[in-house]
C-alpha cells in the first residue's frame, strides 16, 4: 500500500536528515498551488551530498512501494527537483537555493516542519 501524501512527506524529510541535508523545509502548497501538496526544500554541502540525498530518497521510496519521480537537474547545476505529483523535492546547493529562492517565493504556503 502506497504511503499517504503527509506520511510520504515525513519519510522524505527524514531520510534527507539522515543523509545530513540541512535548512529541510516542508511547506503546505496546498490551496496556493496547483501542481502539488507539499513542497520538499533542502540543502547540500557538495554535488556528491545532493546526488546521495536524491538518490537514497528515491531508492528509500521504492521500498516503500512509491512510484520513482520524475526526476530533473543534476547535482552540477546546484539543484534536483524530484517529482512525486502530489509531493515535488527541491535538493539545493546553498548557492542556487539562495539565488532562486524558493521559500520566499513560496511564502504564502504554511511551513508545517523547518529544520535548520
């Protein structure tokens, strides 16, 4: 059985965590955004950091038997962005993830977890 969007939500901020992701943010899109739930914001120190946190994210959900994302960016370019549908990951570089600014531009959603 497929996890619920909240609880899906949780694994992913707890496997970033576990692989060291920093600033994790969830946000409550719902009601502001058309295209997803939940916005997932985390933070790598390294391309090696960001390939490791979206990959165990997506081999960790395949057990849980979700469905793998749709998958965009690469760990050179400062930012991955997994697409769960109802859930969209956003793994950053410290220097993209302030360039675009994603909390910010989503602020209107209810931060529902920050971990600093």
């Amino acid at each position: 059985m497929e996890l619920e969007t909240l609880d899906k939500a949780r694994r992913i901020l707890e496997i970033a965590s576990d692989k060291l992701a920093g600033d994790i943010a969830l946000l409550d899109t719902r009601g502001i955004c058309g295209f997803a739930d939940y916005f997932i914001i985390v933070s790598g120190e390294s391309n090696r950091q960001l390939d490791a946190v979206a990959d165990e994210i997506v081999q960790a959900l395949k057990k849980d038997a979700v469905a793998p994302p749709h998958r965009e960016g690469a760990a050179a370019s400062g930012w991955i962005l997994l697409d769960y549908g109802d859930i969209v990951v956003h793994i950053f570089s410290s220097a993209q993830r302030e360039y675009y600014k994603l909390d910010e531009m989503w602020s209107a959603a209810r931060q529902v977890v920050r971990m600093a």
